[in-house]
C-alpha cells in the first residue's frame, strides 16, 4: 500500500483523470486544455509532425509484438498524408532497427518475465490502482514498452521521436510512469527510467530507482504538479502564447494564434518536430 498525506482538492478532482500530457498542456497553455477538455472542441487540424510521431509509434509496437520490422514499417507508413511526412518518418525510422537489436540482446541476457506494450495504467484519488478507463481514475498513464526481468526489476521505456532534449517535462512524464508502475506492481523492487530517442537511436537510462523512493519523491511531485495545472486552469482559458503556438492544433480559432498571423511554413525550411 502507498501512503501520502496529501489529499486532492476539489479542483484537481473536477479535471480528472489526469495525465503527465495533460497536467503539462494545462500549465503550458489553459486555454489549449480548456478547448481539448472541458469544452471538448473537435481539432479543427492534425499536424503533420503528430501524424509522423503515432506512425513512428505504431511501427515500434507492431514490431516488439512480433510483426515482421519491414511489414509493419509499410503499414505504418499508410498512415501519412504527404511525401514530405513520409520522408520525415523514414528519416526517424532508420533508429527502429537498432532500438529493437537493442532489445533482443537484452532479453538474451536478462531472465524476462514479462512484455508489456501500450500498457495502460490508472490510480485513484486514493493511490489504490483501478482500471484505465474506470470514473473513478484520478491519475493514469499507457507505457509505450516495459519488462519485468531479473527478480524485482521493471524497465520502463518511453519512445520520442523529436529532436533529443533534456527538458524537465520528459523527467515529470517518467516519474508520473514510475509512480503508477510502483502502485500496480508489488512485487518489483527497482524501476528503470529509459528514454529511446528514435531519430538518433540513442537509448537514455537514469540510474535505478527503488519503488520505495518513488513513493517518498516522485509519487508528492506528482500529486503537486497535478494541483499547480488544476490552479492554472482555474481563472479560465487564458493563452499563453510561445513557440509551441506554432504546432497547436487549435491555433486557427485561438485569439492568440489569430494575433500572431501564422504564415504557412516554407517546405525549405526546417520544422522543429516534436
């Protein structure tokens, strides 16, 4: 059992479930989280590099679930609307092979357990786990791929397929896995964090963390930044205009994004893909 002695508020409780994607869109910008989660509004675009991105994700699942690498790259690349998009996704793609060698090696030598792909995760308000989609899920996550090996040990890797940063909010995205990985699996002792940057095949790993120190750093971070995202959106949907503007799918209704006359992107220059 976890134990923490915070107690949600009733706002954090109304915006439930939360996720590490949505306590980050409603600090980055309310107005964006007010049109995707309380007003609901349809994306009036999808963008292309989000397109490229679940492409490249759909080939790696399809690929560590055992479809041939060279079949399930062809039907992920149906997935794209234009020879620009495809070139992107086979420029990132060429990191998939050495990623899931990668893997193979590690199973070679590791005793796994257990696969999980896309494997959802949800807890309650409180910190007892229930299922993804129940209504009374407080704080949810899918991890893109995990094992269990070796006798207590849980890796947890999560797939980008942007440019390779270093920014706090892919920290916060893992410590919120680990939290839910922690309260799920009770017998696992340490829990690796990894990071698998697609596009230059690099395979990132913070060092082990045992499921006890989860729960006394990471699980408090957690429950204090979903509270700092339920406050950002309390006053309303108020824009906060930054470089992320520029591949916001609700820009051409967003007042801000009308103030900033967005101009079509020239196809020479290069788009900083996410």
């Amino acid at each position: 059992m976890v134990f923490c002695a915070q107690v949600a508020t009733t706002r954090a409780l109304a915006h439930a479930p939360w996720s590490a994607s949505k306590v980050q869109m409603a600090l980055q910008c309310p107005r964006l989280f007010h049109y995707r989660y309380v007003e609901r509004v349809k994306e009036p675009e999808t963008m292309p590099e989000l397109r490229v991105g679940k492409a490249i994700h759909s080939a790696l699942e399809q690929i560590l679930l055992g479809t041939p690498l060279f079949d399930a790259v062809a039907e992920a690349r149906q997935q794209l609307e234009s020879e620009r998009e495809v070139a992107r996704f086979d420029a990132i793609g060429v990191g998939i092979r050495p990623f899931v060698e990668r893997i193979d090696e590690f199973r070679r030598r590791r005793r796994v357990r257990r696969q999980l792909i896309e494997f959802p995760l949800a807890m309650r308000e409180d910190l007892t786990t229930t299922t993804f989609y129940n209504s009374d899920a407080f704080y949810r996550g899918i991890l893109d791929v995990a094992y269990v090996f070796d006798s207590d040990n849980l890796a947890l890797v999560d797939h980008k397929s942007g440019v390779r940063t270093g920014q706090r909010t892919i920290v916060e995205q893992l410590e919120g896995y680990a939290v839910l990985a922690a309260a799920y699996f009770r017998n696992i002792g340490r829990i690796w964090l990894g990071i698998h940057w697609v596009a230059s095949g690099v395979l990132e790993w913070a060092r082990p963390v045992k499921t006890s120190d989860v729960n006394q750093h990471f699980l408090p971070r957690v429950l204090d930044n979903i509270e700092a995202a339920a406050l950002a959106i309390d006053d309303g949907p108020r824009s906060h205009p930054g470089s992320w503007c520029e591949r916001c799918a609700y820009r051409s209704i967003c007042p801000t994004g009308r103030e900033l006359r967005f101009e079509p992107v020239d196809d020479d220059e290069p788009e900083p893909w996410m």
